[in-house]
C-alpha cells in the first residue's frame, strides 16, 4: 500500500493488533524495534522523543471525538485506533482519512462546527485562501462534501493530538525549576491568519498558562504555540 510507505507494513499490523486489543504497552515495544531515524521524527534526543510517542499515543488513545456526534461506536474506535496509528507512526492525515472513509462513509454524524467553518470560509472578510483551505471550501458545497467533512474531522482530532502532547511538553518547561522557557504566544498558521482565530498581544508564562487556548481552535485551525526564549 503505497500510502503508508513509510512505515513497515508488518509493524503496523503487529502495532494495530495491538490498539485493538487495548494493549497499549505492547504497541509501544513494537515501535521500539522500529529503526531509529522513524522515531526521531522531530530531531530530538533519543529520551525526549520516546516521551512525545507516549505522549502523543495516550492523547491519541484518550481523544474520544467528543464534538461529532452520532458517530457509531464501531466508527469511534475505527477513528481512535487510526488516529493512533497515525501518530505514532507520523502518517499524515489525508492517508488517516483515505483510511477511515469506508467507515466514516456510512455514518451521518453531525459536527456542527464544520458547519460553521465551512460558512465562515466564504466571507468575503477572510480574504484570499491558500490551496488547502480553498480545496476545503470548494469541497463543503461541492459532491465531494461527505469526504471533506471527514477530512476536517481528522483533521481536528488529529492535530488535537498532536497539539497535546505539545501542551504538555510547553507545561513542563515552563513549570520547571529553573523555567527552561520564556513563553509560549499563539500565532496562526497561514501569514494571511486564521480565517477564524484572532490571538491577543499575549505571552504565557508559569503564571497564565491556565489561559494558554487549546488547539486546533476549530476545525480546520491550523494555528500554533509558538515558544519563546527565555530573555537575559
Ligand atoms: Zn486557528
């Protein structure tokens, strides 16, 4: 299968037996025999690395896609063992959704942001569009607007994710005594932002952090925490 490339097919049947069968340590020491440069994805020590696995498999496990509702059971964990899949192994989310489609296919849950997102897309105010999120607007009014919802969708979950294992990671540097980081701003994706967030003036340190927002803001949020040296 030539979309998951990158991983070794028979890992990922060995890894996905496992998520099925609930045993989470077990996926984890397959992908210890995975050969090092897979795990050292974001280029950083062998330790830290192996946290942001755990920690992106126990998010990915957790995330239950509380905000689609009317998703079948046998979808929700069709989603929640791909979604886990995907982060471990960093397989990208149009493989994730080519994935789970022929289950998504035959499910009519509502998501109601997606209705939201999709409406704010084609406001004038937003401006010009960068080819993903013009292939997300054409595609929510067009026949293809089953798939694209479930491409927003995990989307969403996936970079919820993603982005929590993040938090946690930004959480314990700035908890640390002595801090190991200045802050932490949020900023959007695209240079043109957002189409929906707007992020204060702010820098989160120690003392705000409980207001640090959490992403993705929406679906389709592409924004992101953005750390910020400590200063002499
Ligand atoms: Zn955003």
């Amino acid at each position: 299968m030539e979309r998951y490339e990158s991983a070794s097919p028979t890992l990922l049947d060995e890894t996905e037996a496992l998520l099925r069968r609930g045993d989470v340590d077990g996926a984890l020491r397959v992908l210890e025999r995975l050969p090092r440069s897979r795990l050292d994805v974001l280029g950083t020590e062998p330790e830290v690395a192996a946290n942001r696995q755990r920690l992106r498999l126990r998010g990915a496990l957790q995330y239950r896609l509380p905000e689609a509702p009317g998703l079948s059971a046998a979808a929700r964990e069709e989603v929640r063992v791909t979604l886990a899949l995907g982060t471990l192994f960093g397989i990208g989310v149009p493989s994730l959704v080519e994935r789970v489609w022929p289950v998504l296919a035959h499910e009519s849950y509502s998501f109601l942001p997606l209705e939201r997102f999709a409406e704010r897309l084609r406001r004038p105010e937003v401006g010009p569009l960068d080819a993903w999120l013009r292939h997300i607007a054409d595609g929510l009014v067009s026949g293809e607007r089953e798939r694209v919802r479930a491409e927003l969708l995990v989307h969403h979950a996936y970079f919820a994710i993603l982005h929590s294992a993040e938090l946690a990671e930004i959480e314990r540097r700035l908890l640390a005594r002595p801090p190991q980081l200045g802050g932490v701003r949020v900023q959007a994706l695209r240079p043109s932002g957002c189409p929906i967030c707007v992020w204060p003036d702010v820098t989160y340190t120690a003392d705000n952090l409980p207001e640090l927002p959490m992403l993705p803001a929406h679906p389709g949020c592409r924004c992101v925490y953005r750390p910020v040296p400590l200063s002499g």
